[in-house]
C-alpha cells in the first residue's frame, strides 16, 4: 500500500476512533437526552442513525464479501455497548472497502463520486451528529467531561 493509500485509510480510522471515544465518554444520562419538543431522536438514536446510514452504503460490499453486520431495527434505543460494537464492526468493514476501492482505482461501491469523496461524506456526516450530541448534552444541563470535550481532537493520539 502506498504512503498516501495508508493515510487515507489511517484518515477513516482515526474518525472512526473519534466516534466510539465520543460513545464511551459519554455521561451515561446523556444517551436518553433530546432537544426535540416532539419526541425526535435522544442522542443514542442519532448515533444509531450513523451506524443505518453506514449500513446503507456498505450493504452491497457486506453481501458481496459475506461479512457480518446489522443495522438497528427500526426505533431501537441501543445502549452504550451496542453503540460501542456497531462502530467497531462497521469501521472495521469500511476499512475493508477503503483498501479494496483504493486497489480498484478509487472506484465505490454504491458512491459513484469514489473512494475519498465518500470519506468525506461519511466524516461530514458522523460530525454534525457528533457536534448535535455535545450540544444536546450541553442544553440538556449535562457538563460535558473536559476529557471528551477536548479529546475528540486529539487526532495524535487516537
């Protein structure tokens, strides 16, 4: 693998880390919070929302290679390590399809723009759920722990 192949998939790894520190940082309580007037989605199903969106993209590629990995069942709340393990399975396999793209040219599956323009899809995506989460702990009256609130930026050490 090339220098510039390794840290565009060192790129996804890295988010991928960022998000399941967020998950195992966060306040137990703060998994149940919501900003919705309306009943919308506490903080744990926004983040499930993250793991249906990878589903989504990744399915064709799970088939194809006979992987193993589920999207939440529709108004699931999952729990801390449900969350936990869903990141940790579905990163797993996007580093799969990363390095069997960057082999087919950069060529993705069910993303016709390519390899890298998904990459940012995904980071954009998983970011502002990231930020909603942090800011919905914060209206919701929940200090967020110094540790997450800056090691979500430690991109050296994640």
């Amino acid at each position: 693998m090339s220098y510039l192949n390794a840290q565009i998939t060192q790129t996804w790894a890295i988010h991928n880390r960022t998000m399941l520190y967020l998950i195992d940082h966060l306040p137990e309580e703060a998994l149940n919070c919501s900003l919705s007037k309306r009943g919308g989605r506490n903080i744990a199903v926004q983040l499930a929302h993250c793991i249906s969106v990878r589903y989504f993209r990744l399915e064709a590629f799970i088939k194809k290679h006979n992987l193993s990995f589920n999207e939440f069942p529709k108004n699931h709340v999952p729990n801390r390590e449900e969350l936990l393990d869903a990141f940790t399975v579905s990163g797993q396999i996007m580093e799969q399809v990363i390095e069997n793209s960057l082999e087919n040219d950069g060529k993705a599956p069910s993303f016709a723009a390519g390899i890298i323009p998904l990459i940012g899809y995904y980071i954009s995506h998983e970011a502002h759920h990231r930020g909603h989460a942090l800011l919905t702990m914060k209206e919701c009256g929940i200090k967020i722990p110094d540790t997450l609130k800056w090691g979500v930026w430690e991109w050296n050490k994640l």
